[in-house]
C-alpha cells in the first residue's frame, strides 16, 4: 500500500486516466473527487462488497426455469 499525503485542492494520479482530488478536510473527514473514464466503474467499498455479495448469491441459486413445451 502507498501512503502519500496531500493538501486541499492536490491530486493524485492513478495511471494516465485517473485522478483523485482532495476537495475539503474537515476534522476527520475528507472529501475527494474521482475523475476517471466512464468504462471505469468507481464505488465505495462497502458498496462494492454488498454488489460482490449479491452477484455470488445470485450465482449460486437453484434456477427453477420453466421447461419449454414440445412443438408437436
């Protein structure tokens, strides 16, 4: 893990499509701003883990489908 600090209104680059801005400190909160191209999906984590969650549990249902009726 890289630890690197910033001020407000420093960037940090993550490659050459990617940066995060510090856009306010207050106490121990701090807002950042993430610019990345559309086909880069940005989430917070704990939003990530329930969707990661979600789609295991949907993997792993039984699938009850209908059984296609026989064409005569």
């Amino acid at each position: 893990m890289l630890i690197i600090t910033r001020r407000h209104g420093e960037k940090i680059m993550l490659g050459d499509e990617i940066s995060v801005h510090v856009m306010e400190i207050v106490g121990n909160s701090v807002r950042i701003g993430i610019e990345a191209p559309r086909s880069v999906p940005v989430y917070r984590e704990e939003i990530w883990n329930a969707v990661r969650d979600e789609n295991h549990a949907a993997a792993d249902a039984p699938a009850d489908l209908p059984v296609p009726a026989r064409e005569s």
